[in-house]
C-alpha cells in the first residue's frame, strides 16, 4: 500500500549521527514512516511537526515532552534555531475516514548565520510571496519539483511553478526536493531534474542538485552535475541531448 521508492535511501538510519531536531511536514506516508520514526528516537533530541501530527510520533513511542506542534504562523526556537510553520497548499489523510485531520505545513529555519525554506508538499498559492516578504531572503530554499501533473498542479507544483515559488520566496539558491524518489506520478523520475535545470538556466537562477545524500554548503551551495544522467537508460538520455520533448 505504500509507494514505492526508485533506489534505496543513499544512508541507513542507524549509520546517521545524533540530529538535534527533526522536522516534519505533513503525515502522508512519504513523509512520515513509521519505522523510521521508531529507529529515530534514540537518535533525535526533539520532533517538530504540524498541529495533531505529533500525535503519530507519540502513539509509536516518542516521549511528549520531545514533540512540539505548531500552528501556521507559530514558531519555537531550539538551540538557537528559529523554526516557523507557514503555510502550504496542500492536504493530510493516512487512510480513507481521516483526510484533513491534521495540519500541513512548510517551514521557514533561521540561524544566527543562515535563513532556509522548506516547502514541503505544495501547489504554488500566494502564500510564497507572503512568506519571502515576512521572513526572506532565504540563503536555500528546498522546494518541492516532482510528482507532478497538470490534473493535481493545485497541491503539487509543476516546475514552472517551482521556480517562481522560489521568486515569490526571495531565494539565492534553489535546491529541488521531493523529486526521484518515490513513483508518484507519471513522469519519469529524472524529469522534474531535467525540467528544473532548463528553466533555472533559462532564468538565471542558482540552482543546486546534488547527488542524493552529498552535503550542501548552506553558504557556499554549489553543485551543478547532472548526475542523474549517468543512470539514465541511453535511449531517454539521447532523447533529452537531441532537444526531444520530455
């Protein structure tokens, strides 16, 4: 019942050192699991997710006093991070009965050297332009580019949209998430890559696409290799280099 990934994660859980926060956006099964959540919780210091999400984290064992749940607009700060939950368009539900009992959010993460953004799951609404007007600039913005399609553009993003989510957010650099991991949609799994990398060029956006599990410099972000390519079978790849349509 649970979507299927592309390629296994690029790191085990158990080889990840202690995280001081881990951040949740919504509780659709992609982005809360809850095996995952279980071998977390002897690694992570505290959980921050959106109103009623937390309830999952502790129903699988996570003390209470380790949760915090925001509202959109609430925020909390933790080792001198400010975290705040803004907006997003989006929607819950784990099962058939429990759509929208829980809240969706994307996150704005500020330190004392650094400003970030995380979209989580969205389509592109107005909000993005409120939120890089209240907290931006952002040094990276993490914004969701994939699974997409014209049918459902209102709670994903198509890539045009993508990009000017990260206008609207006052971005420096754009790092594409959500993309080439789990088969959501019907595009292949290199094309929100593909897509996104033609309209920043085009744009004059930094763009930063590293191979799953690099690092990034938050303030010096760099990465342009299409890495995505080297996997690509010969025929899609030579479609793509002749100026093919996707």
């Amino acid at each position: 019942m649970r979507p299927k990934r592309f390629h296994q994660s690029p790191i085990d859980i158990e080889q990840l050192p202690d995280i001081s926060v881990v951040i949740i956006s919504h509780e659709h099964y992609d982005h809360l699991d809850k095996n995952s959540i279980k071998q977390l919780i002897a690694k992570v210091d505290h959980f921050v997710t959106p109103l009623k999400v937390g309830d999952y984290l502790t129903k699988w064992g996570v003390e209470a006093s380790r949760v915090t749940e925001l509202n959109w607009w609430q925020e909390v700060t933790i080792d001198d991070i400010k975290i705040v939950a803004t907006p997003a368009q989006h929607f819950s539900g784990r099962g058939v009965f429990d759509k929208d009992q829980t809240l969706w959010a994307s996150w704005v993460i500020q330190g004392n050297e650094s400003n970030l953004f995380y979209s989580g799951d969205s389509g592109y609404f107005s909000g993005f332009k409120t939120i890089g007007d209240k907290y931006g600039p952002f040094d990276v913005t993490m914004i969701e580019t994939g699974a997409y399609n014209r049918l459902w553009s209102d709670i994903h993003m198509l890539p045009e949209q993508s990009l000017q989510a990260h206008i609207d957010l006052q971005g420096k650099a754009m790092l594409p998430v959500h993309n080439s991991t789990f088969d959501l949609a019907l595009h292949d799994w290199f094309e929100p890559l593909e897509r996104i990398s033609d309209l920043a060029w085009e744009h004059s956006v930094k763009l930063v696409t590293p191979i799953f599990g690099k690092k990034v410099s938050i303030n010096q972000p760099n990465s342009k290799h299409k890495w995505w390519r080297t996997l690509m079978p010969e025929r899609q790849l030579n479609l793509i280099t002749t100026g093919t349509e996707y």
